[in-house]
C-alpha cells in the first residue's frame, strides 16, 4: 500500500473521531469543563462602571519586595 492510499484508509477510519461533537443541552450544574456551543451576550454590562481590562491587574513582582503589613507600597497605575 503506498503513502496515499495508506492516508485516505487512515482518514475514513478516523473521520468519526475528527467530527466535531454533537449540541447537547446539560444543566448548570452539570456543566463544569464543558465548552458552550454559541456565545451568551448579558443583556446589561455588569458591573456598569469601567475596570481592569481583563479582570484584574498585573503587577511586577520586583514591586512588591519592599511591602509589608505595616508598611505597604504604592503602585502605580499605566496603561
């Protein structure tokens, strides 16, 4: 058998496995590690006021070294 024909056995045997799966509906609960099938779009922004672009902040470690309870730094905000 040569290279084509042993890739076009391959492929037929293996399209099962290559399909994407099915929709399925599952409750909420039961959802957990599992991926939508089509975006959900919130009807409002939540919260409605402007924050961190990716829900949080980065900050340099190097930053930090000198913080402590009793003595915290101030960081400053760019970008």
């Amino acid at each position: 058998m040569g290279v084509r024909e042993a890739l076009e056995a391959f492929l037929r045997r293996a399209s099962d496995f290559l399909r994407p799966p099915g929709v399925e509906e599952v409750p909420v609960l039961g959802a957990l590690g599992r991926v939508l099938a089509e975006d959900v779009k919130a009807p409002m922004d939540l919260p409605p006021f402007s924050r961190a672009t990716m829900d949080g902040y980065a900050v340099r470690a190097e930053d930090t070294y000198e913080a402590r309870p009793d003595r915290p730094v101030r960081l400053k905000i760019v970008g």
